[in-house]
C-alpha cells in the first residue's frame, strides 16, 4: 500500500493544518511528521524512521511528479534489478528566462553515469529498495544537513555498501525555476557547492582527485576563453570550470556553506 510522510523542518508544526487539508483529499493515507531543526538530513532522517515498506521514494516539496512517475521508476528497478533509481527532476522556466540559462538547461537536474556506472545521486527524484537492505539502517549525515551534499554523501555509502544504482529518464518531476536562481552568481555558487560535495564525498585517492580537477578546470576554462563570443557555450564551460574546482576543494576538506536552515 502506498503511504505519503510529509516532514515538517520548521521549528514550529506550520504546515500541519496545510498538510491536513491535503490528507482530506488523499487517495492514500497522509502521515505528518514534525522533525524541527532546520536541517534537512534531520527531516529525511525522520521520514526513514517512519517508513515501513519495501521500497521508499523521495521528492523535495517544490517538486510536481508526473502521474506515471513512480510506476516508471519501478519497472526500471525490477527490469534492471537496480536497488536504488534516479529520475531527472526538469525545470519549468518563467516568462524573461535569459536565453544562455534555457540553452543549456542549467536549473534541470539529472544523475551522472559515469563510465557506465551510477556513483551516487540526489533526493529530488530516487526510488530505492528499504525493507531488508543497507538503506533500512543507513541515514543521513545530520553534520551536512545545513551545508548540503547529505544526499550525495549517503548514496555514496549506499553503492559501496553493494547496492546497485541506476537511471530512469521516464521517470520525471518538475520544478518551477524561481527567479532568483536565474543569475550567473547563483549557478556558480551552486555549482561549486555541487563540485564539493562530490570531492568531499567520493572514494578513491584524495590528492589524484585533487590534480584531476584541476586539470580539468584548466581545460574548461580554456574552452570558456574559445567560446567567449557565444555566451551560451562560455557559460557552460565556465560553469563546468567552477564545478571541477569545486571538486578539488572538497577533496580537501569541506566548505562551512550554509544553504539549508535559514530563515
């Protein structure tokens, strides 16, 4: 049976009357979890605390899911006998989107196979296997639950724990892009966050990672010079660019960024 838990991160139960009114209107039951600590690994970490099932999926709540969104994720996971699937979650852009940001699509999120294979990934969009399996015992890092990347760092864990991961593009949320993350500050604050949450994260040789990325960076920033006369092209090198640096500083220690928890 299906069971939607909605955790409430807010120091006091403000949602719970909102919350309510939608499980009036539910086809399914409607559990509201009060989890105060403006910390978002806290808020998943209650949601886990409160699942009993087979498998348990994820969406943030600014996130709309297609009607087929679930059903998709799970015929992937059977067909490919994967624990854990990710979906992309596409952004709607408003009306006066720059066109350099529609260009390249930069607000979509969409997990990266790399070489074939599924690392780790995000909680806007995951299916994953519960009852019976590393996930029921593992939860988020309550240290990166200001600071971000907790998702990243737990799916991680996850696939060397021996879950397998995988990819579903069928299976879709979307997002409404708020305006203001349509500026060229925003994306490089966030893909520098992204890039060090990954360095901070992934297994392997720290100080090989770290003259990589730079290697890279290099390269991208070379590229940007190349595209300098297309600002949708410099854009994504540039950006590429930050994220591999970012990539380098995690590898050396984490940032003290604040994005979740503040009012």
């Amino acid at each position: 049976m299906l069971r939607v838990l909605v955790a409430d991160n807010d120091s006091m139960p403000s949602a719970a009357k909102w919350v309510a009114q939608a499980s009036d209107a539910s086809a399914w039951p409607v559990v509201y979890i009060h989890a105060p600590a403006h910390n978002i690994s806290v808020a998943r970490n209650a949601c886990l605390d409160h699942a009993d099932a087979d498998w348990v999926a994820f969406l943030d709540d600014d996130e709309v899911a297609r009607p087929d969104w679930l059903a998709k994720a799970l015929e992937t996971a059977r067909n490919t006998r994967s624990d854990i699937v990710f979906g992309p979650a596409l952004a709607r852009y408003p009306v006066g989107t720059p066109d350099w940001i529609r260009q390249n699509d930069f607000h979509t999120n969409r997990v990266a196979i790399r070489e074939g294979t599924v690392e780790t990934g995000h909680t806007s969009n995951v299916l994953m296997r519960f009852a019976g399996t590393r996930a029921r015992r593992t939860r988020f890092d309550v240290a990166l639950g200001q600071s971000g990347g907790e998702d990243t760092d737990l799916f991680f864990r996850l696939h060397r724990a021996g879950m397998k991961l995988t990819v579903c593009d069928d299976a879709v949320v979307e997002e409404e892009v708020a305006p203001a993350r349509l500026r060229l500050q925003w994306l490089i604050d966030r893909r520098f966050a992204e890039g060090t949450h990954y360095g901070a994260s992934a297994p392997g040789n720290r100080a090989m990672r770290v003259g990589k990325s730079i290697a890279k960076a290099g390269y991208c920033a070379l590229r940007t010079l190349g595209s300098a006369m297309n600002k949708g092209r410099a854009a994504y090198w540039f950006l590429r660019a930050v994220f591999h640096c970012g990539v380098a500083r995690g590898s050396v220690g984490r940032t003290q960024r604040t994005a979740y928890g503040v009012d």
